[in-house]
C-alpha cells in the first residue's frame, strides 16, 4: 500500500517514531490541515496490522450520518481495501476482527462507559467536548497500550479540550498545531476558500484558516453585552438577600445539561446570585439542590416542554415537580408557552445591561453566555442566524426563560414585596 503522508501526521503510521505509542496524540489548529483524513487513513492501516477495537466519538451525535463512517468509507474506497473492510449502517468491520463503533458522547456516556476491550478513541471537532464527558470515557479506557487521537479546530482557550491538552499538555501527550500551509495537499478549491475570507475578515481568518482561539467574540451572541456590564463593575460578589425572594428559570435535560440560574429582582434590577448545571441526573437531584440552597423562593420558571406529557411517565415534568413540593403550577410554577429563539435572545440582550452576575457562583454560566454563538454557514461564508447547540446553549436557553418570564411581569418591582412567601406558604427546608 502506497499513503501519502503529510508530515506532521508521520506519528500515526511510522512504529518507529517515539510519539507513536503516547497515550494521547492531539492534533489542533486551522481547516485544511489534512486532520481528518490523516487520521481516517491511520486507523484503516491499523486495524489492517492487528486486531483493533476503535471508538470513533464527538460529543454530540444525532444519527449515524453525524460520524466519521462516512469519511472512513471513502478512505477504504480510496486505499482499495473493500476486500478486508465491511461497511455496515452503524460500523465498520475488518477480516481479523478489528471493529469501528460511533457515539455520541453527550447523549450515550453510559453505554460508553459500560463498553470494555476498547483499544482506540478517535475523538474528532473535539473543541465541543465537555469536561463531564472526559472524566467519564478517560478511566473508561483503560486496556494495555490504549490511546486517544484528538483533533480539533480551536474555539475559545478556555474550552476543556484546548485548556487540557494545549494550555496544560500531559506529560504522556504529543501536541501538534498544523494549519493548511502544513498540508502539501491542500486543495485549490480550499485556498480560494482561505483568500476569500484572508481579504475580508482577519479576526475570522486567523480563527477558521489558522486555528487561533475566537478573538473579538466572532459570531458570537451576548459577548458584547457581557464584556460591557463586566467593564462597569457588574460582575462581581453579588450576595443572597433573605428578604428578597427568588426566581429560578430550568433549561432541562438529561444528556444536555439542566441549567438552573437563581435571580433576585431588587427594584428593576435582575441579580444573578447564584448558577447551577449538572446531566444525566433524575429530577429528585434537582429538587435536592434547590431545597438544599435554602434560597426564600417565589417562581420557578420552566420550558414550555416541561407541560408536555411524556409517553413513559404519563405525565409532565412540572406535574412531577410540582408533586415533589418545589412549587405549585400556575402559583409558583410557570410553564412558558412557545416562543422563538430570536425574540428570547432580543429579550436577554435587552436584560443585561441592567443586571448584576456573582463572579463566582455564576462563573461557568458567565463564561458560557460570552461563548454562546450563531451557527457558521460553510457555503456563504457567515453566520447564520441560528444558535450553535454545544454545551454553552443550555446556560444561554435557561437565561432566555428567565428574560421571557421577567418581560411578562408588568412591574418587577413587585416581585420583592413578598419576603418568606416561599417559605410560609410551602414550608421551610
């Protein structure tokens, strides 16, 4: 067999080559590199030399046309290796038993966590994974010589795969940038692509073309708006007030994070005290948190989807809050009818500037809502006016519900009238 081999991507084939047997190869930087069908054509070559059982998995994962079988099939097409590889509608298999499984890290960690004699983990647009799903599949990993291949196209330096690999690298890690002008074998069509947008947006240039970090919050949503209350001193230690009750506003999920932020309204003024987020937990963990934080609550703000009945339960899941004790549908239970995403976004944009974010309690959720972000449309070359689903639109659709909520209120002043409301008429915790 004949490869063509870029010369950043050597490791992957070549056993003499030190970095060959590190425990996790890393791969980041711009488009056009060569990441993805280097690696593609590495692991057709090993599971050809031994018995392999290969996790190719990104966090998230909707269907199977989501995964790399597709780039996988064209590479065994293309290294003419029909004979050995069987292409089936969920995985690839070879003659000596070597396997290729597709996950979606997000919505399936348990199963991941449960599967056993995995030899190699592909983990490709990795900048999306989340810090749960690494503690999870790591450990989880664990047969003698096993390794991970990650490779990325940086987002913000703060994510958890940019700030685990390439900020603190392992000492068991190789780390390797390469950009297009790496790849001898960058297509025209590419670099037509790359000098397009080289002449009109250098920010975006630099991130897309040279994978440098997002700078000047490029398609992002709410960074300007949060930049500027952080400048003006209102992002800072914002302490709970007993006598002031609080509204909490759910984004629910179980393989998507919950998302519960905590707001008092002094005056016209919405004060995030506190921000709390944790998946693939029942809703008796929340209820726990709620009841444990000992907050003087008046309103639970939740989704439209939580008054739809579910087919396995028979039931909604504010009916099934509502019978846990944390509040009363229609009193201190509100279940927001349908609205779209862009006015909700209007609404959040127009809240920010009055409100004021703890620091600390809120620090995960201030850092999502600075990287929630549009969508990037490949074929023309912008934005497109549709949120990106990672893990920062969990904080972001939890904040919408709490500004839709707020806007319904005629006079948010009257929502701190009503100090020990909570706990007189529902109990204390």
């Amino acid at each position: 067999m004949e490869l063509s081999i870029a010369p950043p991507f050597q490791c992957l084939f070549d056993e003499d080559d030190p970095n060959y047997y590190k425990r996790y190869i890393v791969f980041y930087g711009g488009r056009g590199s060569g990441k993805t069908f280097s690696i593609a054509d590495s692991y057709l070559v090993k599971g050809l030399r031994s018995k392999r059982r290969i996790l190719c998995a990104r966090e998230f994962q909707n269907s199977i046309s989501d995964s790399v079988l597709k780039t996988l099939e064209d590479a065994i097409d293309r290294l003419k290796l029909r004979d050995f590889y069987t292409v089936q509608n969920n995985g690839i298999f070879g003659k000596n038993g070597t396997e290729f499984i597709f996950k979606g890290l997000r919505n399936n960690i348990q199963s991941v966590k449960s599967m056993a004699g995995v030899t190699d983990v592909w983990l490709e647009e990795a900048q999306t994974l989340s810090d749960r799903s690494y503690e999870v599949l790591i450990p989880t990993i664990r047969e003698e010589g096993s390794q991970f291949v990650i490779s990325f196209n940086p987002d913000n330096d703060d994510d958890p795969t940019y700030t685990r690999f390439v900020v603190n690298t392992p000492d068991d890690a190789h780390v390797c940038k390469v950009n297009y002008d790496d790849n001898p074998f960058f297509p025209e069509v590419l670099r037509k692509e790359m000098e397009y947008i080289k002449a009109r947006d250098t920010d975006l240039y630099n991130h897309i073309w040279l994978g440098e970090t997002r700078k000047n919050n490029v398609g992002s949503i709410y960074a300007k708006w949060i930049n500027e209350i952080e400048e003006a001193g209102q992002i800072t230690n914002v302490p709970y007030n007993p006598s002031v009750p609080v509204i909490t506003s759910w984004d629910l999920g179980y393989g998507d994070s919950t998302v519960i932020w905590f707001a008092q309204i002094v005056g016209k003024e919405p004060r995030l005290i506190d921000c709390y987020a944790s998946n693939m937990e029942g809703l008796d963990h929340y209820v726990k948190v709620i009841r444990e934080k000992g907050y003087n609550y008046s309103m639970h703000v939740l989704p439209h989807d939580a008054g739809h009945s579910s087919l396995r339960t028979g039931t909604t899941l504010a009916k099934q809050l509502d019978g846990m004790g944390i509040g009363k549908i229609g009193e201190t239970m509100k279940v927001l009818p349908v609205d779209s995403v862009e006015t909700g976004i209007q609404l959040v944009r127009q809240l920010i500037p009055q409100m004021w974010i703890d620091k600390d309690k809120c620090e995960k959720g201030i850092s999502a809502l600075r990287k929630y972000q549009y969508e990037f449309d490949e074929e023309r070359k912008v934005f497109k006016n549709k949120p990106l689903h990672n893990w920062c639109s969990d904080y972001a659709d939890s904040l919408r519900y709490m500004a839709t909520y707020l806007k319904t209120v005629k006079d948010p002043a009257t929502i701190t009238t009503a100090p020990g409301f909570y706990a007189q008429n529902y109990g204390a915790y």
